[in-house]
C-alpha cells in the first residue's frame, strides 16, 4: 500500500485519468492522498504572440476546471494541482518535492519520435526515484 500517489493527467484523455484515480484508491493506505496534476507546456514567445489575449490564462483555468470536476464527480478525496513547464520534469521535481511514493501515469501507443527522444512516461520511469506504475 501507498501513502502518497501523484496522477499525472493528460486532459486530452480524461477516461484514462479516472481509470488510474479508481485505481489509486485501491492502492492507497488509509490515511494517504492521491494528487492529480496536469502539466501546461509553456508557450514560447514567439507562438505567444499569434494566439488571442489570456490564452495561456484560460487554458490554465481549464485545466483546473478538469481537474475539480473529475475528483468530484469520481467521488475519490484527491488533491490536484496545475503545474508550468516541461511534463517529464515537472512530474519528477513534484513527485521529489513531495514525498511521493508511487506515480501512476498513463502511457500512448508509442509513435516515431517517442523512439527517437523518449515519451514522458519512458522518462518519469527512467528518472523517478520512486516506484512509477505505468498504464496502456
């Protein structure tokens, strides 16, 4: 049993997301807690300045959104949290941070350039200092 799982949530893929909460709980001591981040690319400057005003803004409340939404309709006690910045080292820097004990993260039918620089879940198992349960 675990007493701190982190569900790193793909919004693009939100069935997932509740199959890996309901499986959390299983796997989760009685007075541990699940975290659910989803991670927003940071845009660069240059993309920044074509998109409409506060796009970054309301896609970060949509995410939050998501989030609240799911842990409430799941009926699964989970915190969650919006993090900036690349997902395979936000995922490691908050499950380190943290004291997180298991990562349960889904993972996609490998393309070509997974193969070539590695998918986020191939990174978090590689780098996490903690056990990853990885989902397909």
């Amino acid at each position: 049993m675990f007493s701190n799982i982190l569900i790193p949530v793909d919004l693009a893929d939100i069935a997932r997301a509740k199959d890996n909460l309901k499986r959390a709980a299983q796997l989760l001591d009685n007075k541990g807690k699940i975290t659910l981040i989803n991670v927003v690319e940071d845009i660069p400057t240059y993309v920044e300045f074509d998109l409409p005003e506060n796009y970054a803004a309301k896609h970060l409340v949509q995410a939050q959104d998501h989030l609240e939404n799911m842990v409430k309709n799941e009926g699964i006690k989970a915190g969650f949290d919006i993090l900036r910045g690349k997902p395979g080292s936000a995922i490691l820097d908050f499950a380190e941070e943290n004291g997180v004990d298991l990562i349960i993260m889904a993972s996609h039918k490998p393309e070509l350039m997974d193969y070539l620089i590695g998918s986020t879940a191939a990174r978090v198992v590689r780098h996490a200092k903690c056990s990853v349960m990885v989902i397909r």
